[in-house]
C-alpha cells in the first residue's frame, strides 16, 4: 500500500502545481529533488514526496535514470481536451439530475469562484471516475494554454451569471436550461481557449443509465 504523503509535501506539491501551472518552470524543463530540496529548505524525502504527487497527476514525468522533466503538452492537443471535459461534464449533468447531490458547494463556488465552477460541479456529482478524469484533463489542458483556468477572473460579471444558470438549474433539476447553461459555460471555455468551432459530442439523446456506469 502507497504510503500517503505528509502535509508540508502536500503543500510544497500545491506550490509546485501553481507555478507549474503559470508556466514557471514551463513545460520540458528539468527539476529534481535536489534543486526542490535547495530551493524550499525541506528534507530530501519531503522533495521527493511532492515530486511524487506531481508525477502522479501528470504535471511531471519521470524518464529514464530518474530524470524529471515537467510534462509538455501541445497546444495542438487543446480540440481533444476540450471534447474530453465537455463529454464528462454532460455525464456529470446527467448524474446530478438522477441522484441530486449536495450541491451547496456548487452554489458557493458560482457566488465566489465562478472560474471553477464546472470543476466544482464535476466533483458535486460524486462520481470518482468522472472527477478522476476530469481534473487530468483540466491540468492537461492548463499545460497546454499556460493558465491555470481558460476562465477570466472569478469575479468576471458575464462568467458568474452563466454559472449561477448553470447552479440554479441543477437545484431545481431542470435538464433544459442545465444543458444550456453548460454549453454557454463550454463556448466561452472553447473560445478562450483558442478553439472555437471544437466539435462538440453532445449526450443529450442519449440515454444517461447508458452512458454513466
């Protein structure tokens, strides 16, 4: 059994993840534990433990000999990502309307983070699959744009009302305006991004017991 990582790697992981994130190192860069270890003042072990948690989510890979560099995605790849989140997100729609969840963090996060807001949903529908694979494909696609959100700030006035459409709409289990309200919360993503026009693989007609197990 992996042994779980303590709380100040945890933490020097998040540090890392944010500057990761905001391309500093950018991706294809070296980093090691010693340099972690020199940079942050922390026991070798706590380095290695923070670089263990990025390698598990992708942000870092280890090549051969040990070496690792921080992952590369290419921006080329932003059309699949973006098709790879909408298809979860429609699952996770559709999961919400079946079993209505929780969704109180839901409602915070459109209030006070609406740049999160699908994320947050995502991981409202209590589905660790659906969350799994979604939070790759946002860190992948952080990676490929070089922010950490494609979203414009949370307190942006158009984003926050999209996503309390979206939040209302999935209290009150109305499948129509929910699907809407998320396509406007995908466009805006799509063409933040700098892919508009991504073909979308749309869920709608499609039985939801069929598609989410």
């Amino acid at each position: 059994m992996a042994r779980r990582a303590g709380p100040l790697a945890e933490q020097l992981a998040q540090h890392l993840r944010d500057r990761i994130l905001g391309g500093d190192p950018p991706g294809g860069d070296r980093v090691s534990e010693l340099s972690v270890t020199n940079e942050y003042g922390v026991a070798r072990p706590t380095a290695k433990a923070a670089l263990d948690i990025l390698v598990m989510e992708g942000l870092v890979s280890r090549e051969p000999y040990s070496a690792l560099r921080v992952t590369t995605v290419a921006a080329g790849e932003v059309p699949e990502l973006l098709a790879l989140l909408e298809v979860v997100e429609q699952l996770a729609v559709g999961r919400i309307l079946r079993e209505g969840p929780d969704l109180r963090s839901l409602r915070d996060a459109a209030r006070s983070a609406a740049d999160r807001v699908l994320e947050v949903m995502v991981e409202a529908a209590a589905s660790s699959r659906l969350s799994r694979t979604h939070r790759q494909g946002t860190l992948e696609l952080a990676l490929a744009t070089g922010r950490r959100t494609p979203f414009p700030a949370a307190t942006d006035a158009g984003l926050r009302v999209r996503a309390e459409a979206l939040t209302e709409s999935l209290f009150l289990l109305q499948e129509a305006p929910a699907r809407t309200a998320l396509s406007d919360l995908q466009e805006q993503r799509r063409e933040l991004s700098g892919a508009p026009g991504t073909p979308r693989f749309a869920l709608e007609g499609t039985p939801a017991a069929a598609v989410d197990r």
